[in-house]
C-alpha cells in the first residue's frame, strides 16, 4: 500500500495497531449496500466478468457441484450405522433442509447479483467482520476439502480401470509422519488442470461441466436401473442377520435424522453457484431455476441411488465406504458393474472439483475487493474475464496440500464451515426483509426473534443428542418445538417487513427461514467434537489476520476516499445513499 497508509513504513504498521480498538469499533460493524456492492466496490476488480451463463449452465453447475463422490461414501454410513433403509427418507430430509437454504441464497442472489456469494450478503446485513469471518472460513473449507476430493480421484480412478492406483501412483516419503507421508502427484496435476481452465474462461468451463455432468448422470442412472433390475424389495424391511432390527426404520425417527445430518454433505456445493450470479445474463429469472432446480434434481436422483443400494444390500451388509461398489464387487457375473461405479464417481469428481474451484476463486475475488484482504485478488484479467490471481493463488495452494495430506473430506472436513454459513444466511434473509438502515426504528426487535429462535433450535439439539429416551425427552422436544412455533408466529404478527423484494423473494417469510435455520442448527449440532476443533482453529486464524492486516486495510480505503462511510454504511465516492440501498 503506498502513500500514507497503515502499511507504508514499520513506523506506520505500529501507529496503526495502537489503534486498533478505535478502528475495530469503527469497522466491525461497518455494513455496505447492494448498490455498493455492485457498483462502488466492484471497480476494483478492473474489467467487468463477462456475463455469458444462463439458467442451464447454471443447472449444470448445480448438479456437477452436488452429484459429486460423496454420495458413493455416505449412503453406506448412513444406512449401515444409522437409517437402514429409510436411508431414502434421510435423503429426502437433506434435500428439503438444502433447498430452504438455498431459496435464502436465491432471494440474495437475484437481488444483489455479485460473485461475493455468502459473504456479499452477509456483508450488506450483518457487517465486515461477520462476512470476513464467514468467507475466510468458508474459502479454507473449500481448498482442503478440494484437496482432499483430489486425493479421492487416484483411489476411485483406480477403481474404475481395476487396479490399485493408490499403491503405484503414490510413493510414500518415510521421513513424514503418518497421514502426511503419501504423495500423490495425479491429484496435483489435476487440481492444476483444472486451475488452467477456470483461468482461461467461465463459458468455457461451464460447457465442460455440462459434458463431464452429463457422462457422469449417465453413470448414475445406468447404476439406478441395475440396482432396481437386480436388487430385491425384500431388502427394505429383511436384514442379512436375524439378531439385526427389522423393518424399514430399524433404527426408528432418530436414525432417519441423524443419517440426514450425515447424507447433507452430499448436497454442499450449490452455494458456488451463487458466486456465479455476476456472470448470469438474466439474473432474476436464470438464478432461481439454477440454483433451487439443481437441488430438486439432486434429491431425486440420491433418493433413487439409496433405495437402488438398499435394494441390492441388506442395511447391516453394506460396506461402509465403498457400498455401490462393494455390492458387485465379487458378485458372480457383476463384477464389472464395480467399475462402472468407479468411472462414475471419477467423473463426480471432476466437476464438483470443476465447480468449487470456480467458486472459491469467486469468493477470494470479491473478498479482495472489499480491501480485508490484498486488493491484488480482485482483479479479473481483462482477455479471460476471470479472476485469474484469485483462481491461480488457491489453485497452487489446493494443489501444495493435495500433494501429501491425507484428508477424509467427504464426511468430516467440509461440514461445519459451510453448514455455519448456511444457517447465518438464513439468518440473514430474515433480518435483512425485517430491518432497513436508518428507517427501522427498533431494529433490537429482529435480533431478539433471531436469537431467541436459535436457543429453542439449540436446546432441541441437545435434548435430541444428550437425553436418555422416554416420556420426559418427547415432553421437553414437544415444548422446545412449540416455544419455536410460537416466537416465529409472534413475530410474524407483530413486526413488519422493512423491504420487499423487486424480483424474487423467499416465500412464507419468515416461516421458511426459520426452518432452515432449525435444521441447520440441529445438523451442526450432529457432527463431531474434531470438526468444531477444526471450526475454532481457522476461526481463530482468521480472527488474527482481521485484527493485524485486515481492519487497517479497510479502514485506510475510507481514509484514502476509495470508500466512504455514513452512518456506518460503506458508500461509494458521489454516491446517493438512499438511492443506492434498494431497501
């Protein structure tokens, strides 16, 4: 930073940090508008991103993004340890929880079409440092679990041409320790493949998301016929061992939710495709059939495989991390099915690689342009229409970590992080139709309800998780359930709505908002201790770098006039406030 910035001289650096209570108390809070968002701070990126998708490109992002491997690992977990066959219904209730979520993007995206996703919205809602927070957290979840994903293609590639890829293409450094020690230079060179290509164009990458999505639902649906043509219906209530529960809800309504909580990380990806919404032609009518029909797809299509696997299987014989495959594998006549599972997945693979790597690059972009992070990410090259830094910085970086950690992403890692970021979306949407700066009077109203709806969500959870079964555990779930109804009614009666949206908006307002949050609470409130260990670390992290880079980097783009504040509201140099809110 030149001139007379915080990062001019040593000097300066440490005049700036002494100040640092002063700047955080003026910044932290600080929210922007959707007219800033669009207009004010995007120049910084330079040349405008080239606007060349429509609904089906984004369709196929959806589906490239979501239809990934993780349906091949977490229906065998699922079912095994939790649902048994009503593995079917935990799909179905992951899907539903996927798709308010993501009518709550759909609602921001339409409204404020910018590649900033998750943190534009929550930057124009709740402020900096809960946008800084959200998206450095959701762009660390992106690039191990892309790393990881990486490392999972050498393993299924294998499985698809029959042999073991994992012990000839990787070569083990014994001076590591264990879990870093495997290098595995095919996950490298496709992480950098793949680096090239988003670089090079968005429309580009989109057809090849397209082509590779459409092989890879083939797969699928060749896998679907062959379970149903193969599979028997006893299955669905018999299990393989007698002194196994029976039926088709072995494990009765917990384990129908908690295998939701587990088959949920095979819908995450549909919110990269918001990231896009810059680049879409026809925001208002494109973004709402991309996004909410890409999940509506998907759910079918995961309900299909899981009773097609549970068909084929008992619920207590599937192998849990390999099931689709596992079914054929050593069956007389069948055993080439297995390889075709492991084509499909290879092909999965690709393009939700294809699809979060595009989407990371999107948020780092438009997190530069708000100046927490080193502007140079912004840019977009002016000959690709991407952003190139953005894209080629993360893409090195996916590939250092793919190249020797050994990370189990599909079921632990990516979890947390981005089920925070749905559930402070909705939130979001909430406060955000409720409150309109400088005209709501009581905005406390709005951030009581919000608060109050968490804990009833919150105390479900545990009850749900802690409390031994029987009458009183049904009593105090029934009273956590009506507390909600009731504050969420209450509320609807008495406060309202500050905004309505101009072009698409989250119908039954505010009732499918609070749902997704409900079940985003419960669903975070169902995975491990190491996941929020790993949600504290990069959060502490991140904490770190707001205090000691990025507060200062904000707070010297409104001295140096490359943004203005008033009232607290972020506004470009000129520009009209009130006009530019679109509240």
């Amino acid at each position: 930073m030149e001139g007379h910035g915080s990062f001019s001289s040593l000097r300066a650096y440490m005049g700036a940090l002494a100040q640092t209570p002063t700047r955080l108390a003026a910044r932290a809070g600080s929210v922007s508008t959707s007219f800033e968002e669009m207009s004010g701070v995007r120049p910084q990126s330079g040349p405008h991103m080239a606007k060349t998708l429509r609904w089906f490109d984004l369709l196929g992002f959806g589906l490239g993004g979501m239809v990934g491997a993780g349906v091949f690992v977490t229906t065998g977990r699922a079912a095994h340890d939790f649902a048994g066959p009503a593995v079917v219904l935990s799909y179905a209730v992951a899907g539903l929880c996927a798709l308010l979520s993501a009518f709550c993007y759909t609602e921001f995206a339409v409204d404020m079409p910018v590649a900033g996703g998750a943190f534009s919205y929550l930057r124009v809602t709740f402020g900096e440092f809960a946008a800084f927070l959200t998206g450095a957290n959701l762009v660390m979840e992106y690039v191990f679990s892309n790393a990881a994903v990486a490392r999972s293609f050498t393993a299924y590639l294998g499985t698809a041409i029959g042999i073991s890829t994992t012990e000839k293409w990787r070569f083990t450094v014994s001076g590591l320790p264990e879990g870093f020690n495997q290098i595995d230079l095919v996950a490298v060179a496709l992480v950098l493949l793949i680096s090239l290509c988003i670089c090079y164009s968005t429309k580009e990458s989109s057809v090849l998301n397209i082509v590779l999505t459409t092989i890879h639902i083939a797969f699928i649906l060749f896998i679907i016929l062959i379970g149903f043509c193969r599979g028997e219906w006893k299955n669905l209530t018999t299990p393989s061992n007698p002194s196994s529960p029976s039926g088709f809800f072995p494990h009765g309504a917990s384990g129908v939710f908690n295998g939701a909580a587990m088959v949920y990380l095979s819908y995450i990806g549909y919110d990269a495709v918001s990231t896009m919404a810059e680049e879409v032609k026809n925001p208002k009518k494109d973004i709402p059939v991309g996004v909410s029909g890409s999940v509506v797809l998907v759910t079918v299509l995961y309900c299909l495989m899981a009773t097609s696997m549970s068909m084929l299987v008992p619920y207590d014989a599937m192998e849990e991390e390999a099931p689709f495959a596992a079914a054929f594998r050593g069956s007389k006549g069948w055993g080439w099915v297995s390889h075709v599972v492991g084509a499909g997945a290879s092909f999965g693979i690709l393009t939700s690689l294809l699809v979060s790597m595009l989407g990371q690059a999107r948020y780092l972009c438009v997190i530069g342009r708000s100046n927490v992070v080193p502007a140079w990410f912004a840019r977009i090259h002016p000959k690709t229409s991407t952003p190139v830094n953005a894209s080629a910085f993360l893409g090195l970086f996916t590939a250092a970590i793919a190249v020797f950690t050994d990370l189990d992403v599909l079921l632990d890692l990516v979890s947390i992080g981005t089920l925070f970021v749905f559930y402070m979306v909705a939130n979001a949407v909430v406060y955000r139709r409720y409150v309109s700066i400088g005209t709501t009077t009581n905005p406390w109203r709005t951030a009581t309800y919000l608060v109050a709806f968490t804990l009833a969500a919150l105390a479900f959870t545990l009850l749900w998780q802690l409390a031994p079964p029987g009458l009183w555990k049904g009593l105090l779930l029934g009273a956590c359930t009506v507390v909600a109804v009731v504050l969420t009614q209450a509320f609807h009666f008495c406060v309202p709505q500050a905004r309505k949206p101009e072009f698409w908006g989250v119908p039954l307002m505010p009732w499918i908002p609070a749902v997704s949050i409900f079940l985003n609470v419960f669903l975070l409130g169902s995975l491990n201790g190491p996941s929020y260990v790993r949600f504290g670390f990069f959060s502490g992290v991140a904490v770190i770098f707001y205090l000691l880079y990025s507060v200062h980097a904000s707070f010297d783009a409104i001295e140096e006039g490359r943004l203005l504040q008033k009232n607290g509201v972020m506004v470009r140099p000129g520009a009209d406030l009130e006009g530019g809110t679109s509240r």
